[in-house]
C-alpha cells in the first residue's frame, strides 16, 4: 500500500472523528500523525531485518557447494593428464586461467594448444608433450621397472639399467636379485673336494706332487723311477719338500704318465701328444709336426721349453726380427712355429718374437 493512500485514509478517518465530536483540535491530528509515523518505522526494521537474514542464508555454508558447482559447471575441466590422455580428438580444457585445446598423442603424451585449428591440424612430433601415466600392460619395462622417466622412458630399480631395465651392472659376478633389485653377492665358493686317500691308485699314477689324506692329514705324493723300480713317496706336508719313504708302485696301476694309456701290447704305454719313453716321460722335441699345428703353448724338448704356431702376418715386417731367425720375407711361408722359455712368452705369439722372448723361430 502506497503511502499517499495511507495519508487519504487516515485524513478520512480524521473527518469521520470530527464529525463526531465537538472539535476536532490540532493535538489530536499531531497524535494520529505520530502513530502512523512509528507504524511505518517499525514495519522498515522488519524488512531490513528480513533481508539481513535472506544474505546471510544465500552466504551460509549449505548453499556454497551448491553455487560453487552451479558456477564451475560452466567452465570447461583442467588441463590435465585425467582429462587429455584418452582423448582422440580436441576438446577445451583450463590453463590457469586460460582456456587451451588438448588431445592425446600416440606415445602418451598431450600437447595443449592456443586453439581448436591448431589443435586439430596439428601433425608434429608424438613424442612431444606431456606424460600420460602408462597402461601398465603397454610399459616395455622388465624387473620391476615403470614408465615414469621422461617421456615415459623406464626407471630402473636397483643394478638394472638399460632401455628396458634388463641388463644388470653389478660388479664382481654380482647379481640383481636383491630387494628391488639391489645388487647382491655371489654366494661363496663350495670348499674343494676333499683328497684322495695316499694310496698307490692315487700316488703312481702322476709324476707331479699331489696332495692326499693320510688318516685324516693332507700330505702329498709322487711315483716316479727309484732305484731301478717305480715307485711313489710320501711326504708328510703338502708340498713334497720333506723327507719321504719310497714305496713300490703295484703292476696293476697304469703308470704311463702326461696322457698316456696302457693300452699297448703286454700293457705297454701308448703316449701322446709327442711324448715317447716307456713311461711316456720323455718330452717331445720342439718341431713343426708338435708345434705348427697348435695356437696355445705346448712343452717341448724339456720342462722349460714350449712352442705354438705363428701366422706370418703376426710377425710382421720388422727386418731386424727376420734376421735375427733368418726367416724369409713377409708373405713368402703363411705360417711358423716359435719355441720359448716359459709359457708366459709363448702366449705372446708374434709379440713374444718380436720382443726378443723367443729362442728361435721355423717355417712349418
């Protein structure tokens, strides 16, 4: 109701009072003035009061999540892996406060772009972009493994590294297989076998000092000719440098030595590898038909003597080298054999001659 309506019916009402009393005096107008007045000023205090509590509803707990969602669900979602990755074609996606394109590539990654035509019409580089996470049964990475690297390159757990986590650094015949691939140790080494008892079977059979069990106590042996007869000794420490006692070897062990057999006629030795002698301890001279046909050094002529086949171009040109053993030139014999001191400069071949290690050199 307007306030002027309310003014015309209050004079009305004023009139109405008039007519029925003997004078109508201004006081009495002051007062029903007054009356209105603090009417309509309280009818104000409950307004204001009535929108004070609507604010403060529309700003309570309750309705923010409801007009958070309400304001949000306008914009369009982060740009992110979650809402990237999978896509095949372009969609609008928030940078900050940018909004950006996205698409998924084909090596897991998305690329963000300024607007839907680049994004569309991009044809670049997969691999540029950023990381998706990987179905774990697309990641190429073994033992233990995971695509989290850059560009979803592998990282690797423990002593594994390589492309796929599969080639193991560990040092020292070490081993990947400890937590999380940590490298581990290898176990240790079996003991060796204990030794054979100091008999006859174990003593006459070698010319070389052996370690045996004497009731329980490692000592050792060797047969070799005594006296006319062959016999092997016993020592009582390992390594044959005490004083011994000679016992006769049985006719029924094979005493042929360095490889040989008992199997020629009466039980006679049958020697190889260019050893002669009835026992076949003599050793073989130092020749082509020994020492041609072999790259590794073999023993001739006597215990400190080896020799082995040398190509031709292993020796080379040098001519103070094919004077000293009056070899021909370079290319006119394909091989030769060189004997040496010890085994050591033999395994150096053509090296060995040229150094000066070898006592002579011959054409095969």
């Amino acid at each position: 109701m307007r306030s002027s309506t309310i003014v015309v019916v209050a004079l009305v009402f004023v009139a109405i009072i008039s007519q029925h009393s003997s004078v109508a005096t201004p006081s009495s107008y002051k007062e029903l003035r007054r009356q209105y007045n603090d009417n309509n000023y309280g009818k104000n205090k409950q307004y204001e009061m009535f929108l004070r509590r609507v604010l403060q509803k529309l700003d309570s707990d309750d309705l923010r999540p409801t007009m958070r969602k309400a304001t949000n669900s306008a914009k369009p979602p982060v740009c992110s892996d979650a809402t990237c990755c999978g896509q095949t074609s372009c969609i609008p996606c928030r940078y900050g406060s940018a909004t950006q394109y996205c698409r998924g590539l084909v090596f897991y990654v998305f690329r963000l772009f300024d607007d839907a035509a680049s994004c569309s019409g991009y044809s670049g580089s997969p691999y540029d972009g950023y990381g998706c996470t990987v179905p774990a049964d697309k990641c190429p990475c073994v033992n233990g493994g995971t695509c989290d690297g850059p560009y979803n390159s592998c990282q690797c757990k423990g002593g594994w590294m390589g492309d796929t986590c599969s080639e193991c650094l560990c040092q020292n015949s070490g081993t990947c297989n400890g937590p999380d691939g940590a490298c581990q140790s290898p176990p240790p080494a079996p003991p060796p076998p204990p030794p054979s008892s100091c008999s006859a079977a174990t003593c006459c059979t070698t010319s070389s000092c052996t370690q045996c069990d004497d009731n329980g106590t490692t000592v050792s042996c060797f047969g070799t000719d005594y006296f006319g007869g062959y016999s092997y000794a016993i020592y009582s420490v390992p390594d044959c440098q005490s004083d011994n006692l000679f016992s006769p070897c049985p006719s029924d062990v094979c005493l042929c030595q360095n490889g040989g057999t008992c199997d020629g006629p009466g039980g006679t030795c049958q020697c190889k590898g260019g050893w002669t002698g009835e026992r076949c301890t003599i050793q073989p001279p130092c020749s082509a038909a020994l020492c041609c046909g072999t790259d590794i050094c073999v023993s001739c002529d006597n215990s400190n003597t080896y020799c082995r086949g040398i190509n031709d171009k292993d020796i080379g040109n040098d001519p103070s080298t094919r004077s000293r053993f009056g070899l021909a030139e370079g290319g006119v014999h394909g091989r030769y054999f060189g004997v040496f001191n010890c085994p050591y400069a033999c395994s150096f071949g053509g090296d060995g001659l040229r150094g000066g290690r070898s006592l002579n050199a011959s054409v095969c």
